[in-house]
C-alpha cells in the first residue's frame, strides 16, 4: 500500500516511532510538530491522509482539522487521549473522518489509514442518485443541492452514497459502519452519528429538522426520498 | 422519644396546665359572684316576706295562713313555711314542703332567735333555705330557694370552660409539633444532602440561608462537602493523571516495538526472545495502562453512556461475530430473543472481552455464551458467559470483582497476563446499566458468568436516564 501522510505530532518519540512504522509498511510520511507547522507542509504538498494528534502546541488538533477541511477533503484521522464522548465527538464535528486512542497499536492505526485509503467505489451503482433537489454522481465523486456543488469529506460522500443507493431502507449503524468505514470496528455508532450531523447540515434545508435523512429510532438511518 | 414528640407533649402539656388553671380559676370566681348574687336577692326577699307575714299573720285565721303563705312565692321557685305560736303552718302550692324538709339544726337554730341560711340539696336540687325569727313574737319564718337556674348557668360554664382548655391543649400540642418540624427541617435538609453525598452526587450542596442561627451549620456543612468532593477529585484524578501521562511513552514503545518485530528477522535466536518477552509485558502493561483510565474515568463520573436499544438476540450475535465474544457459540432462548435492552455497546462489548479474557487467562476459555430469560421473565434478561472451569470457590465468588483481587487462582498459568481489574470493570459496566453480575457453577463444574440487565417488550419503556451515573 502506497500513499503519502502527514503525521502532525508534537510527541517526538510517537512521531518518529510512527514514522518508521508507517514507512515500513511502504507509505510516504512527512512529519508536523504543531497544527501551524502541518497546514504550511500541507499546502506545499498535499497528503493522502492527515494524522493529528489533539493536544498540540498552538492551535489544538481539533482548529487544525478544521482550517484543512476549508482547502480539503483528505481523510483526516484524529489521536484523541480519551474515549470520552466529548473528545471524540468534537474531533468528529471538527472534520475528522476517524480516531485512535491513546495508548494504540501501529497495526491499529494502519488498518484505519488502509480503510480510508481504500474507500473509492467499485460496486455497479447508477451514475445518477437523486432525492429531493440533491444529486449524488458517485462516479464523479459530487453532490449537487439545488445544481450548486456541496462540498463533503470521502466519508461523508460515502455515506451519501449508502444512503442514496437504498431509498425508503433502515441502514443500521453497524451495516454504514461496515459499509464506509470499512474495516472490523465494533459499536462505535459516534462515527455515524456524528457524519450523519455533519451531511445534515450540508444537503438539508432545515438540518435541525430534517426531511431527508432520517433517523429511526433503536435501529438507524434511511433516505426519505 | 424523639425530639419532635417531646416537644410536641411539653407543648401540650404546658398549654393544658396554663387552660386548666386559667379555667378553675375563672369557674371558681364566677361561681362564688354567681351564688353571692343570688344570696343576696333572696336574703332581701325572705327579709321582705318575713316582714309581710309578721304584719298580717297575727289577723290572719289559721286556714288562710297556706293562702298567704302561696302569695309570697314572687317568682314561683321558692316555698315557705312558718312556724307560729309552736304551730306549723306550709304553703298550699307546695304541700310537699313542710318543716320536715328543713334541716333541723337549722330549724333549731332559727327557733333560739338566730336568723341563718343554708345550702343543702333537696329532692337532689340545690336549695337555700333562710330561716327568719320574727322579733317579739313566736313566729318563725322559713323560706327555700330553689338555685336550680344558678347550677345550670356554672354547669354550662364549665363546660365552655373545659371545651376551652381542651381546645387550647390541642392548640398547644400543635404549634408543637408546627415549631418543631420548622426547627428540625434544616437537620432533614442536612441529613438528606448527606444521603445524596454518599449515594455518590457529590457536588449536592445545601442552599446558603438568612437565618443567622442555620447560616454556620449550612457553611460548615457544605465546606465539609467542598473538602471532601475535592479529595475524593484528587484521588480519583491521581491515578487519572498517572495514567495519561503513561499514555505517550507508551505509544512510542509499542509503535517502535512494532517496528522492531516487523524487523525481527534480522535479530539473534536471544534478541528475538528478548524482544517476544519485550512484547509480552508490553501488550500487558498498555491494558493495564487502558483498565486503570476506564477504572478512573468510573470512578470520577466523567464517564457517559451513549445508549442504544437493541433486541437482545440481535446483540449477542453481534458480540459474537464483532464483539468481544467473537467466535464463542451463542446459545438463544427464543423466548427471549426480542426483548430490548438500553445499552451502551462499547461498554457491553468491554464486559464481554474482559469475562472471555477472564475465562482464557483461569478457566480454559470460554465456551459459550448464552442468552436466558431473568426473573421476571419480561423485564430481566441474562447474557451467560461459561468456561471450561474449573469453577470459583464459594468464597471467592464476591472478592473476584473486586480491584486487583489476587485469589487462589493466583497461582495459575496465565495469571500473569491479567490486569487484576477486568472483573472490577465488568462489574462497573453492568453496574451502570443498572444489572448486576455474578459467578455460579454450572452442571459439569464450570463457571456461569451471569450478567442480569434490565430488558423490556417493544415500545414498553423510553431510554432510562436512571442508568446514568448518580
């Protein structure tokens, strides 16, 4: 698996030891000490995927994914120092695509990046979903809402994407978790919830109400055409 | 006695003897006006009778005197007789009262040349009787008064007056038992707080009052609260800390053991020993490391449930492909299998990993997992973890769950891979969905890790918040 990440770390021993996992395994690492530091590297070379640590000197980890979402999509992973809701929550809200948690394992960590790396879809599916005045055109990779572009993250796109292909069906959250994470994740229905937020407030008219993506309650989400 | 009762009887009490006393003395006063009144009119009376017979009796024949003698009863309650020249003479209205209804110490009396009165009952009515001798002649005149209306008047009255002191008791009693709830309500405010304190909301405090005489207990007891929530804070965050800042090297370590075991090859039959064993504590000490985060963040209520409700079919069959139990055969009642559970997944799946890490590190590994119907059937349901055994000691069946309980089975193989707090944790996750977990034996002398957790039917109940932490 090939691919180039930006590791924005502050942690000198994590950073390089993380280098030299993540080279082993055949990726491009390029390394940030600080969010101001990663977003100056980023713009001079793009990543395939960002790796921020939340506690970092000068502007935090959560700021820092926030300022690359408004250049980018790249898949952003977040290292939070706890499970806690709130943590994880904010890395979510703030853009992030995914997390680990501290203390983690490389092989851990790996799997994420390879999932996120792996996501381009290659199931058969129309060229063109439509609901309501939104338009996904998986092929391309776009969403348009009233025929004007929306901007969402990989993740976020996939998940549109799930969601599209299976009209008026309950998708549990373990099956989106499947499905667009990818990769052998228990019950962590935050990732889901938290996108699903996120993909709200950008395709719906009223996201505090919404009329398209729906939840149902104890058992997912479904598509309201 | 309580405090509230007694003050309660030393009010009424007090408010009784206050109403009696008040109520004799007023009975007594009006009394001795009542009959001083009374006295006098008829004295005045008898004297005025007395009188008129004196001046008529002398002309008057002896078969008329019962005719005069009826003419003196002015307001018909009183009867007369005289005594003249040694004769007895009675009214004709009142026959029945003749000289053999008058005292005879005061008919012998009067007859010396005394005039007297006295008091005494007749027929069981209250009387006065006046004895009157008339000077000069031999007459002697007696006249009875009946003091009926008089006995009726102090009998109401005292009635009044008892209902009086009754009333005031009662009153007494209640305004002690009003002022005492009033006094002892900041004490139940008090021992409330301290209730709620040691269920474990520790930031309850009491409202800061006015009341210059509860202001200082108010004070010292909520300083009391500050000190203790922010001991309990440090402690608690203690190990917290510790524990984060074990977080990094920690990274770093097993991130660069990686790299070295992915390099493993390069390195001498010792070197790669060495570097298994490396490995081995490593992995060991990063879960001990995670269980004391979990344990803490238990222990500082800094922990959330994100709750799901999920059938509980559904749910062990996620475990046992996903989850924690992954690749143990699932046993379902299908009695059960629709009843619905408020979880927190990621806690359930912890549950689950710990016993099945619990059960590989004592018992020979789990062997199933099953799902059975609680008690009651309808809103209890158990999610049933066995091993190979060998099963629990008795006594050892509570201390397990304990934090680093090292039991009999310390000595163990595998007993050195353990945290010494996967059972505690366990036992802190269930705790928080409000069910409860244990140890039994099983038919062939394996262990049954029972978690017993509240279910219910569909659409029966919304998400509980009382499964949050307190």
């Amino acid at each position: 698996m090939s691919g180039r990440i930006l590791l924005v770390e502050d942690d000198e021993g994590i950073r390089v030891s993380l280098r030299l996992a993540l080279e082993d395994e055949g990726y491009d690492v390029d390394e940030a000490g600080s969010g101001e530091q990663a977003l100056e590297r980023f713009a001079e070379q793009a990543a395939d995927v960002v790796l921020i640590d939340i506690m970092l000197p000068g502007i935090d980890g959560f700021e820092t994914c926030r300022q690359l979402r408004r250049v980018s999509a790249v898949p952003v992973v977040m290292v939070t120092a706890r499970t806690d809701t709130h943590d994880v929550v904010a890395g979510l809200e703030a853009g992030a695509d995914d997390y680990v948690t501290k203390p983690f394992v490389a092989k851990e960590l790996s799997a994420r990046i390879r999932a996120l790396l792996r996501r381009v879809r290659s199931v058969d599916q129309p060229s063109v979903l439509t609901f309501g005045r939104v338009e996904v055109r998986p092929d391309e990779g776009t969403v348009r809402r009233d025929s004007a572009e929306v901007h969402c993250t990989r993740t976020e796109f996939r998940l549109l994407c799930e969601l599209a292909a299976n009209p008026g069906k309950v998708l549990s959250r373990e099956l989106l978790l499947d499905r667009v994470w990818g990769y052998d994740y228990f019950g962590d229905g935050r990732l889901v919830d938290v996108h699903i937020r996120r993909l709200r407030t950008k395709i719906e008219p009223d996201p505090a109400n919404p009329r398209h993506i729906l939840t149902v309650r104890g058992m997912g989400y479904k598509l309201a055409v | 006695m309580g405090l509230r009762a007694r003050v309660t009887v030393t009010f009424g009490l007090g408010a009784l003897a206050l109403s009696a006393s008040m109520a004799a003395l007023t009975y007594l006063t009006a009394r001795q006006f009542i009959l001083h009144q009374r006295e006098t009119s008829v004295l005045g009376q008898a004297y005025v009778n007395a009188s008129l017979v004196r001046s008529t009796l002398p002309g008057t024949s002896a078969d008329k005197i019962p005719q005069l003698l009826d003419s003196l009863d002015t307001e018909g309650s009183s009867h007369s007789v005289v005594q003249s020249d040694g004769r007895w003479y009675a009214a004709f209205a009142s026959s029945f009262f003749t000289e053999n209804q008058i005292p005879a110490e005061l008919r012998t009396l009067v007859q010396t040349g005394t005039p007297a009165q006295q008091h005494y009952q007749l027929n069981g009515h209250p009387e006065l009787v006046v004895g009157i001798p008339v000077k000069g002649e031999n007459i002697y005149y007696f006249e009875a008064f009946s003091l009926d209306e008089q006995a009726r008047t102090l009998q109401i009255l005292a009635l009044v007056l008892s209902g009086a002191a009754l009333v005031t008791t009662l009153a007494g009693a209640t305004i002690g038992r009003w002022a005492s709830g009033r006094l002892l309500r900041p004490l139940g405010d008090v021992s409330q707080a301290a209730e709620t304190i040691a269920g474990g909301q520790l930031d309850t405090r009491l409202t800061a009052t006015d009341d210059a005489d509860l202001a200082p207990l108010a004070d010292s007891f909520n300083r009391m609260a500050d000190a203790l929530q922010e001991r309990i804070r440090r402690e608690a965050r203690f190990s917290s800390d510790v524990s984060h800042e074990l977080r990094s090297p920690l990274t770093t370590l097993s991130t660069s053991l990686g790299v070295l075991q992915a390099h493993a090859t390069d390195l001498s039959p010792r070197g790669r020993q060495a570097l298994d064993l490396l490995a081995a504590e490593l992995r060991r000490f990063q879960r001990m490391v995670g269980d004391l985060l979990e344990m803490s963040r238990v222990d500082t209520g800094s922990t959330d449930l994100s709750l799901d409700e999920v059938e509980v079919g559904e749910l062990a069959r996620q475990m046992v492909t996903a989850g924690g139990a992954r690749g143990i055969r699932l046993t379902v009642d299908p009695a059960v299998s629709d009843l619905r559970l408020w979880v927190d997944k990621r806690r359930i799946d912890r549950v689950l990993t710990n016993l099945v890490d619990n059960a590989g590190q004592y018992a020979g590994g789990a062997t199933g997992l099953s799902v059975e119907a609680g008690d009651p059937p309808g809103s209890r349901v158990r999610l049933i973890v066995s091993d190979r055994g060998p099963g629990v000691a008795p006594e050892e069946r509570q201390q397990i769950f304990e934090r680093f309980y090292r039991g009999q089975a310390a000595g163990q193989r595998g007993a050195t891979e353990g945290t010494g707090l996967g059972l505690a944790l366990v036992a802190e996750h269930v705790r928080l969905h409000g069910g409860t977990v244990w140890v039994e034996d099983g038919p062939d002398g394996e262990n049954r890790f029972v978690i017993d957790l509240p279910a219910h039917r569909d659409g029966e109940t919304d998400m509980p918040t009382s499964t949050r932490r307190p």
